[in-house]
C-alpha cells in the first residue's frame, strides 16, 4: 500500500501555501496531521499531483482567547486542545470530544483544520462547531474570509473550502454555557468513527431551560443542528417527559442513509437514545456545577 507520486512542498508562511495551491488548482492537497489523507493516498482513493505540507507553517498551532473567543489555529493537534486548560474550561464540550476521536497516536498527529477540511459527517469536530456555532477563518488568494461551521459542510467530505485556500483559524463564541454538556456517541469498538453521535450543550436555572444547543453525527450527508429539538426543551422544560419529546424530536429531524455499518432505522433510533443520554447527562452536569457554586 503505496501513495501514487506526487511533489511534495513544505512552505513556511500561509501566503506561499495559498501560492501553491493557486498554481496547482484542483490537483494539490494540503497536508496537515495526514491522519485521513495518508490512507485515502495509500488505498489510491484519492490521485493529487501535489501535497502541499503545512507543518512548517509557523503561527498556526495556538489556542488563545481574544476579543470574546477562543481561537484555535488550524494546525493544532487534537492532542493539545485535549490537554488544554483553556479548552476545558471554556469549551469543555470540545475537550469531551477529542477525547472520543480516534486513538491516542491519532490525536497526536491529527489537527482540528484537517479534521473539519475532511468533514466526515461522523467525527467529533464538525458536530461539536455545528453545536456551538463556531466559525472556520479561511484564507485564499483574494485575502480571508470567515464562514460559519452551518455553511461550511456541504456535503459527504465535502466543504465551502475552494481548492485554492486553506483554513488557518477555528473560532468559538467565549459566552456559550460552561455547565453543562455532554457528547455521546456509539461506536462498534473504542476508537472507531462514531455510528451516531450527538453533542448537547444545556444551560437551566434549576427548573427552566434557558439554552440548548444539540447536533447529531452520522446520520446524514453532514453533522446537523437538531433546532427544533433545541426548542422543545426551551420552551417546555427540562422534565422527564420533555427529554423524551426532545429526543423524540430530534430522531424525526435527521435523514440518516443506511451503509454497511448501520442501517437507517438504527441511526434514527440510536439518534433518540444518544439525544436522551446526552441531554440528561448535561443537566446533571448542569445542576452540579450549579450546587458547587452556591456552597
Ligand atoms: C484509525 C483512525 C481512526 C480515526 N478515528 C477518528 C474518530 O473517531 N473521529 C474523528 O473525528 N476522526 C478520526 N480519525 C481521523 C483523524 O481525526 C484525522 O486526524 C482527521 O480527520 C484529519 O486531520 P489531519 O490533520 O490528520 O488531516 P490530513 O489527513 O492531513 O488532511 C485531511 C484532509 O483535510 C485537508 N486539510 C488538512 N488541513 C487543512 C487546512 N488547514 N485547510 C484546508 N484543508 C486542509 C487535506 O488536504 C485533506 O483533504 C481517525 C483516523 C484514523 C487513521
């Protein structure tokens, strides 16, 4: 299993890797932890005259907060934003993730750019931006442009990204509720690409909700936010009975395919119980945080 030729390039600024790809069209591709690249290469799944390597790109591996955001370099590896202290404190939903991405040697290659530039619509990183409306930084030739995570997955392994530009910064709002949260997912064995996985993000009062945010992984073309689940517990509450109705709810809003891993109707119904779970262990989490604060 060996990588059809290619040129290899390892340039040191962002505006020299924006001049290859320009040069090379749709014929290049960038390189980062090449965690999905290299097998995609080594299967001959995927044909580019050209790899353009970014890790000598200096200034794009940070995690730093900055006019109310935490902004993450594309280049970080999956292994730094699981050990940092911002992360878990800011965007603990993000820092439960990466611990569910892969395995260990995977994470420590493995940056959150390339796995957003990938979007396969069953990892961790695409959900968890769709749940907390980050925002990708992209640069091309005509300068930067900033997309919302909504806008940016179109499709199976497809993104907004043209083949001329890169990504080189992830943002995420430093408001969103820091309570509670939880991602689950199920996967065959630990490790795997999730079958179905569902990030939740919960903030309440004790009795109301006063913010949810849900979106589901692998049951569709990408991650997608569950809004009108979101709602249920919004506007009705955070019983028993409204955790079902939302979980309910959000089993009807996704569209999954059925492929050699699962079938439809599995994903639907792994999509309820994953949404229940999730949601019920944020409020938990929720409450706790709450208690720990009063004393
Ligand atoms: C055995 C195994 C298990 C895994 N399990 C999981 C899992 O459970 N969950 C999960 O989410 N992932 C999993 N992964 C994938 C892993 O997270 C990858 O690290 C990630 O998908 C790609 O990141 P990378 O930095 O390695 O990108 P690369 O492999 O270098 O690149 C991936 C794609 O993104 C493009 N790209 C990379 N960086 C940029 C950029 N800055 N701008 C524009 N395009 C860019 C590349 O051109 C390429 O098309 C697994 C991988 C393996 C090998």
């Amino acid at each position: 299993m060996k990588p059809p030729p290619f040129a290899y390039h390892d340039p040191t600024s962002i505006e020299e890797v924006v001049d290859l790809l320009q040069r090379y069209g749709n014929e290049a591709k960038v390189l980062a932890g090449g965690q999905s690249l290299m097998p995609l290469l080594n299967f001959r799944l995927s044909y580019p005259s050209a790899l353009i390597d970014i890790n000598r790109v200096a200034d794009l591996s940070y995690i730093q907060q900055e006019d109310g955001q935490v902004r993450i370099g594309a280049l970080t590896r999956q292994r730094a934003i699981e050990f940092s202290q911002l992360v878990r404190s800011q965007l603990p939903l993000l820092h439960e993730a990466t611990t569910l991405v892969g395995h260990l040697p995977i994470r420590t290659r493995g940056t959150i750019g390339g796995s957003l530039a990938h979007a396969d619509p069953a990892a961790e990183y695409p959900t968890v931006t769709m749940a907390l409306d980050a925002e990708l930084v992209i640069q091309g030739p005509s300068g930067q442009r900033v997309v919302s995570a909504e806008e940016f997955f179109v499709s199976y392994l497809t993104t907004a990204l043209s083949p001329n530009e890169v990504i080189t910064e992830v943002r995420f709002s430093s408001s969103l509720p820091t309570s509670g949260w939880a991602f689950e997912e199920f996967a065959r064995r630990h490790g795997d690409f999730a079958v179905v996985g569902v990030a939740a993000v919960i903030d309440t009062d004790g009795v109301q909700c006063r913010t949810a945010r849900l979106a589901a992984a692998g049951v569709g073309p990408t991650p997608i936010r569950l809004r009108a689940a979101e709602y249920i517990l919004e506007q009705e509450g955070i019983t028993d009975q409204d955790i079902q109705n939302t979980a309910d709810k959000a089993a009807e809003l996704v569209q999954p395919d059925s492929d050699i891993h699962a079938s439809a109707d599995f994903r639907r119904h792994l999509t309820q119980v994953l949404t229940r779970r999730a949601i019920e262990r944020a409020i938990e989490r929720d409450r706790k945080r709450k208690r720990h604060e009063r004393a």
